[in-house]
C-alpha cells in the first residue's frame, strides 16, 4: 500500500501489485470499519490510518446547501412566476 496527498489536504491509498500496478483503495463505501479489518487480515505489514477521504460532515453541508438551492429554483422559476 502506499498513500498520496490530495489537493483537499487528505490521503488516499493505492494498493501497489509486485508488478507495480496501482489500484485505488475505495474509502467511501458501507462498512468502512468491516472492510478496514479485513485488510489488515489480510495484508502482512498494514501499517495505515486509512480514513476517509472527506469528513462525513461536509457531505451534510453539500446536501443542505443543495436543498436550498433547489428551494429557491423552485420558488424563483415556479411559484414566483404565477403569484405576480
């Protein structure tokens, strides 16, 4: 395994194969926890904080944030349109 910096400031991890292809570890998938476990299982020297990519926070705040705009197109383009 080996980790990269993101332009966000967070890491993400490649598993590195002996012929040195890289694939991406998912980090936002169900059962993170699960799966964090079986990795270390699995792999002789995990030595990794894997975490999320993102705090789960911030997904909360792009989902509210997008709620209100929707609100407001639907105010601005439909209900405005017919009360004046």
């Amino acid at each position: 395994m080996k980790s990269f910096p993101t332009s966000q400031g967070c890491k993400v991890y490649y598993f590195i194969t002996s012929s040195d292809k890289s694939f991406l570890i998912p980090q936002m998938i169900e059962k993170f926890v699960e799966f964090k476990k079986i990795l270390k299982i699995k792999i002789e020297f995990f030595d990794f904080d894997l975490d999320y990519i993102s705090p789960l926070w911030t997904y909360k705040f792009l989902t509210i944030i997008s709620i209100l705009i929707f609100i407001g197109e639907f105010y601005t383009f439909f209900i405005n349109k017919y009360l004046i």
